[in-house]
C-alpha cells in the first residue's frame, strides 16, 4: 500500500489514505445531485450521455464563454463530429512514429539537469508539453507562457489560489483560460493566413457537416487538447516513479524486464489516477445507486475512488501491476475516454526506460519529500526529488 500518508493530498481524496466511501453512490445535500465512488456506478455513468450530459458549464454561467468548441463540453451526436477533427492526430501510426522525437527530448531534458534530479520539473512537466505543443505547431519555447495559465487557472500550489475563496478562483481561473484562448486564437488566426502542416491548421481547415469551426471553437478546442495533452502525462510520470519508488522489487522487476513498463504504468494510472473525478449533469431524473437524482443536477464521477472499489479491485490500496484485467478508469470511458491515451502511454514508456536506462537507482530524498498537488480533482506530484545513484 502507498500514499498513506497525507503527502500533501486533498483532503477530498479520502481514498488515498485507505479510507472507503460509506456507499457507491452519495447525495450532495447542497446541489442535489450525487457524487459517484462506485466502479459499476461510475460505468454506469459515463457509459449514458444521453441521461448524464458532458455539458456541465450551463450550470456555471460564467465559464460558458469557453463552452464552444470544447470536446468535453459536448454529447453525442456532436461530441462524434468534433473528435473525428483530431483523432488522426493520435492514430496508433501517428503516435508511433513520435518516439524518436519522445525519446530526443527526454535525452536532452535529463542532459540539462544538474545534480539531484527533480522529475517534475526537469522532464514530467516540460516533455509532454513540448510535444503538444509541437503536434498542434505553438512555439515550444513558450511552453512556460501557456503552462503558467493552466497551472494557475487549475489552482497549481505555486498560484497562491487555494488560499482564496470559491469565488477568487473562479474568477482567477475564468482569467488565465481567457489568456490562453486569446493566445490560441492569435497563432489561429495566423494559419488561416499561412497553413501549416501542424493540427491547429487542420483545424481550422476542418469542416463539421459542411461548416467550417469558428474562431472561438477552434481556439476552445486548440486549448482543450493543450491542457489534457501535457497535464495527464505531467502526472502519470510522476506518479509512475513514486510507485516504484515505494516498491522497490517492482522497480527491480522492471529493470530486468521492460516487457513490464506497460503494466506498471497502467497500475499507476489506477492507483494514483491523474483526473480524479468528471462532472456530469443529469438530463431527466435518474435512479442510481439507489437514489433518485432530478434532472439538471451535478453529478461528479470519482475516478480515482472507482479505481478503488474493492468489489471490482481485490486489495485495492496494494500496487500490483500483475493484475488481470486491470479495467481501471484513469483514462475515463465512453465516448470521452480519452483521446490522448495513446500519446501518454507512450511518452511514459520512453522517458520510463531512459530514466531506468540512465540510473542505477531512483527514489526519493527523505529531506526533501516528494508534494503532491493540492487540487481536489487532480492526483500527481508536483514537486518529487530524486536520488539517482
């Protein structure tokens, strides 16, 4: 078992301490709608657009600015539409053919850090973000530039915004995603212009039913890749190295047989899943986990408790990367499962075999222990040291 101490988590993710939900599925008296820790509940969920609709910010006004374009934001038939735009860009061929480029970037990222290693900041937080960058074709060398906003507007420990009221980081948040669109649709505007073999031209090339997208729904579009794109990875990484730090007959297995990184990595994702939860609202009253939720009510899906669920998972706190089958949902499910997996697998894979390639030993620094982020929704360090020798 790991994370059983607090570590910095939220205080929200009661799981990551052992701690199991009274039941599957809770009402929220405040919202009147239910928060979901339930592994059949959660499928249940995310397998039903029609009932549980992905169109959350009409129950947040000042966040519908954001809403057109936004693949999350949309359901079925729509939703179907909109990601075909962007699912050549993850193909398994097209992925595949980014591991030269992967495996480049994580020799030079580990040839610039010096001394002690920090995982999180030498390579788990820029690599993934160069790559998106690079696919969607923004300057890469403005990575800090767009990374900052998301940090911030996802209330990142160095923003000072969980010390603020719900409100204050609304408002903070609803900033930072406007500079990120404005920036989006700058470089947008610019491949109109002047094409480019990059997506965010093939964006704005793409037709839905004969129409084009519009300049708002391809910058929301544009900023819904960037920030899943290079977060999930950040955070999958990290944690993937922290398991292993804790285990260390698994990091020893895994040495000898990298065969095994696969499973490792997908071990990790349901332990320390890096979403933690998705929202949802329901569309008509619904009946589940014995409840009966009305219609236009919030319902959050806790990824990282169904991840948990001893009735689908025996031993669930253990990290066991021999499990079989292993159907976490640290990717999601259904139709929004998500569209980068491929991509972060990948990027995992690499910079997991250079870093084992390169080290003889990797684990943490007992004087300067590894922080994770204080976001509720969101499992990964954000600060993870490492000794290498």
């Amino acid at each position: 078992m790991i994370a059983s101490e607090h570590w910095g988590l939220p205080e929200a993710q009661f799981w990551l301490r052992g701690e199991r939900p009274a039941d599957p599925v809770r009402q929220d008296l405040g919202t009147g709608g239910a928060h979901v820790y339930g592994h059949a509940e959660a499928l249940r969920v995310l397998g039903d657009p029609r009932s549980y609709s992905s169109n959350t910010a009409r129950l947040q006004p000042q966040m519908q600015e954001f809403v057109e374009g936004d693949l999350l934001q949309r359901d079925p038939p729509e939703h179907a539409e909109l990601r075909t735009l962007v699912s050549r860009a993850f193909t398994p061929k097209v992925v595949a053919g980014l591991e030269p480029r992967i495996a480049e970037l994580t020799l030079q990222l580990l040839d610039r850090a010096d001394g002690r290693l920090d995982l999180v900041a030498d390579v788990a937080h820029p690599l993934p973000a160069i790559v998106i960058a690079e696919l969607l074709g923004v300057p890469a060398d403005e990575r800090d530039l767009f990374t900052g906003w998301v940090d911030v507007a996802l209330g990142g420990a160095n923003s000072g915004e969980f010390d603020t009221d719900p409100e204050q980081r609304t408002r903070t948040a609803v900033a930072m995603f406007r500079k990120l669109r404005d920036y989006l649709t700058e470089h947008a505007d610019e491949r109109r212009a002047q094409p480019r073999d990059d997506l965010l031209t093939r964006l704005v090339e793409a037709e839905v039913a004969g129409v084009r997208l519009t300049r708002a729904e391809v910058a929301h579009f544009a900023t819904s890749l960037l920030i899943a794109g290079h977060l999930t990875t950040t955070m999958l990484l990290g944690n993937t190295v922290f398991c292993l730090d804790a285990h260390p007959e698994q990091q020893a297995r895994v040495r000898a047989d990298r065969s095994a990184l696969p499973a490792v990595i997908e071990e990790s994702l349901r332990l320390l899943s890096p979403f933690a939860s998705v929202a949802r609202v329901t569309t008509a009253e619904v009946e589940l986990g014995g409840l009966r939720i009305p219609a236009d009510r919030p319902v959050v899906v806790w990824l990282g408790a169904a991840n948990r669920d001893p009735r689908r998972f025996p031993r669930p706190d253990d990290f066991d990367p021999d499990r079989a089958p292993n159907p976490h949902l640290g990717f999601g499910r259904g139709v929004h499962f998500c569209l980068g997996a491929p991509l972060a697998r990948l990027e995992g894979e690499v910079v997991l075999d250079q870093l084992l390639d390169r080290f003889p030993a990797l684990g943490t620094v007992p004087e300067d222990p590894p922080r994770f982020r204080r976001h509720p929704s969101l499992t990964g360090v954000e600060r993870l040291p490492l000794r290498t020798s």
